[in-house]
C-alpha cells in the first residue's frame, strides 16, 4: 500500500468525534459504574494490594499472544503479520512496548475492575467496517456506561492531556476483571483487608503516641463542683511535674493512687488479618512462596492454571472478538497464548524430559535445543521427528562377523 492510499484510509479515534456522522446525542441514559457490577475502587493506597497486582501484572505479560490462522484440516498454526500482532509483540504505541502494554493492561485491570483497550490508530475506519488493521492501541479508563457505547478516559499521546471519548462497545476492548468479587467488590476480601490494615495502623499510632493513659485516684469524692475544680487542677500540676522534669519524673500524696491503663494491644486485628489474607491468596492461588522465588513446581503449576490462565484468556478472548473481524475468525485466525511450560521444569529434569518428547517423536532435536537456549543445528535429522533409538530401514545394521572358524586340521 502506498503512502497516500495509507494516508487518506487512515482513521484516528480522537479526530472522528468531530465528523459529522458520527452521532451520539441518543445512545441510552449514561452511569458511573457497570449495571451489573457494584462500585469499583481503587487500591493505590495499599501497599498490601500494590505488591499483589504488579507480581500477577509483571507474570501474565510475560505470556506470548499470537495473532495465527488455524488449518482446519491439521489444526497447524499459522502465524500473522498482522498490526494487532505488531502491538502485542512489539509496541503498542509510542510509550510502551508490547509486554509494558499487557501489565499496564492487567494492573489496571485490578485496581479498577474492569479496562478498555481502543484502537487509537488503525488502517481503515473501525466505525464503518470491521475490516481494519491496528497501528496503535491504548488502556483508558471507563468512566460511563451505556448499552451499546462507553464513556472513556483516554491519554492522546499528540496533546499530552487525557480526553474523554465515547466509543461503541463493538470496536473496544472491555476487559474485566476474573476475580471481581474477591478484589473489587466493596465487601470483598481485598476491602476488608485494607479496611482492617487500617485499624491496627490506628492502633499502633495510639499505642506509640507517648500518651501515659494514667488514672489518678485522689483521696476525696469528686461530685461538687468544688472537688472536680480541685482534682482539675491536680490534674494539671501532676501534668506540669512532668513535663518541666528533664527525666519525666513527678510525686504524688501518700493518699493518691495511680492505675496504669496502658495494656498490649489485642492481637485479635492482627488474627483477623492473617486469616483474611489466606483467604485472599487461597482465592488468587497465590502462596508466600511464589513472592519470595521459592514455591515448588506444584505450587506455580496451580498459580498459573488458577490466576495467570484465566487472565489471559479472558484478554484474548476479548481482542479476538473485538480485533479481529468475523468473516477472519471463520476462517481460523484468533489470538491464541503461549506460555513455555519448559520455565517451571528442574535443570536435572531436563535431560530425561527431552529423551522422552525425541524418543516419542513429539519434538524434534531442534526444538528441544531452543528450549534449553541453544541456537538450531544444521543437520537435516535435527528437523525431523524419529526415534533415534531405533534403527532406520535403510540402515545397515550388520555387524562385522566376529566369529573364527575352525582350526584347520
């Protein structure tokens, strides 16, 4: 295609709000939030929740998304060169990289509950015909729901300003969130977590504010007004006792008593929030271990299948139906994910594992030397799938005649 047939099919998602044709003065009563979803809030303010959201984020960009076209005969993958494929591998615009752009996309995806992902730059105007390839495509925050359109907030890398755009649903992307009742929910577990990280950062203020909680008993009722203006001002020279004494020292009558209120703050906060926070991470699939780089490989097998799987195929579910058009995916082509299930496998299993998958014919030599990070071998037998252990047909496997005959008489 040349430069100006690409030029004059170009389309732009800001500029198309002030075509003409494009209409949206009746397109339903508007809202803040999902019909079907409660109010989602963000978690900025946790560190708790931060940690949690980047670990997934940084885990599902690591997947591969492929744009391929499947062979309804032999199911073979074909892959594309296709703009989709540019953003998802490459760079999604002119500020992030493809997999910056799918952490931005799932982190985002977390903290607010559920994200649009619009074409800003594509070949071809999405809002006439489907049949239109991406340049570049960004994150925007949903601000109003309609029944066939959405209110986004949305960064325009030309001004530097984030604008707001209404776009039809069938031409972006809405991804939400899996696990919305547990993280987004007002009552869900994430909330109620917070809300009580909150409490013991209260409790632990009061504790270590150097109040003395003291109680002063003095030796007389203190009804009248007489004795509570007596015991006040008491109150007060006690109060200046200590405070002018460089070591916080101060006396009292023989027939005072003083009753020390400060007691251990009760731990029961803290067992709350422990419980909480197992039951959040059971919800996620999560464990301690996989923070810390120690989990075992049951444990990050139930991770990813739990928490990584579901995500990412919810994301290409998503820009299969809305990227894609449907005259293409009835001829096979969809996004599929590709997460090397070769990462998670001991060094020592390896070996074993590859005698296996060459022995079975399941991968040829070439392929397992990629799996180890070895470059491809030049021989023709490296590309194909045979039993090494097995001899070929054409293959002499006579042995030399080792026998001596008989000793001559």
């Amino acid at each position: 295609m040349g430069l100006g047939s690409r030029i004059k099919r170009a389309w732009n998602a800001f500029n198309s709000q002030d075509k003409p044709q494009v209409r949206f003065d009746n397109i339903g009563p508007g809202n803040g939030v999902p019909y079907h979803k409660l109010q989602a809030r963000a978690y900025h303010e946790s560190s708790f929740a931060n940690t949690i959201f980047n670990r997934i984020a940084i885990d599902s960009s690591m997947v591969d998304i492929l744009d391929v076209k499947i062979d309804p005969n032999n199911q073979n993958q074909e892959p594309q060169t296709s703009g989709l494929q540019r953003c998802l591998s490459e760079e999604a615009n002119i500020d992030q990289t493809g997999r910056e752009f799918i952490h931005d996309l799932v982190y985002s995806m977390f903290d607010e509950g559920s994200v649009a992902v619009v074409p800003v730059e594509t070949k071809g105007d999405p809002l006439i015909s489907e049949s239109y390839d991406i340049i570049s495509m960004r994150i925007g925050k949903i601000l109003q729901w309609y029944p066939r359109h959405v209110r986004v907030q949305l960064y325009n890398d030309q001004t530097g300003l984030y604008e707001e755009l209404t776009l039809p649903k069938a031409m972006v992307a809405i991804i939400e969130n899996p696990l919305y009742e547990v993280i987004n929910a007002q009552n869900g577990t994430l909330a109620r977590i917070v809300r009580k990280m909150a409490q013991m950062d209260q409790a632990d203020e009061i504790a270590s504010s150097g109040n003395l909680n003291l109680i002063l008993q003095l030796p007389y009722v203190v009804k009248t007004d007489i004795k509570k203006k007596q015991a006040k001002d008491r109150l007060d020279q006690l109060t200046e006792q200590l405070n002018s004494n460089n070591y916080g020292i101060g006396y009292v009558d023989g027939t005072e008593k003083i009753t020390q209120l400060n007691r251990p703050v009760s731990n029961t906060l803290a067992d709350e929030v422990k419980y909480l926070t197992e039951q959040f991470f059971n919800a996620l699939g999560l464990t301690q271990n996989v923070f810390n780089g120690t989990a075992s490989e049951v444990e990050m097998r139930a991770y990813y299948n739990r928490t990584i799987d579901p995500i990412v195929e919810r994301v290409t579910a998503e820009f299969t139906r809305k990227f894609i058009s449907k005259t293409a995916r009835t001829q096979g082509r969809k996004l599929v994910a590709y997460r090397d299930p070769f990462k998670l496998v001991p060094v020592e299993q390896l070996a074993t594992i590859a005698d296996t998958f060459s022995r079975n014919a399941i991968l040829s030599p070439n392929e397992i030397r990629k799996i180890v990070g070895y470059g491809p071998n030049n021989q023709p037998e490296s590309d194909q799938l045979i039993n090494r252990n097995i001899a070929a047909v054409n293959q002499d496997t006579a042995s030399p005649s080792t026998s001596m005959g008989a000793p001559e008489a």
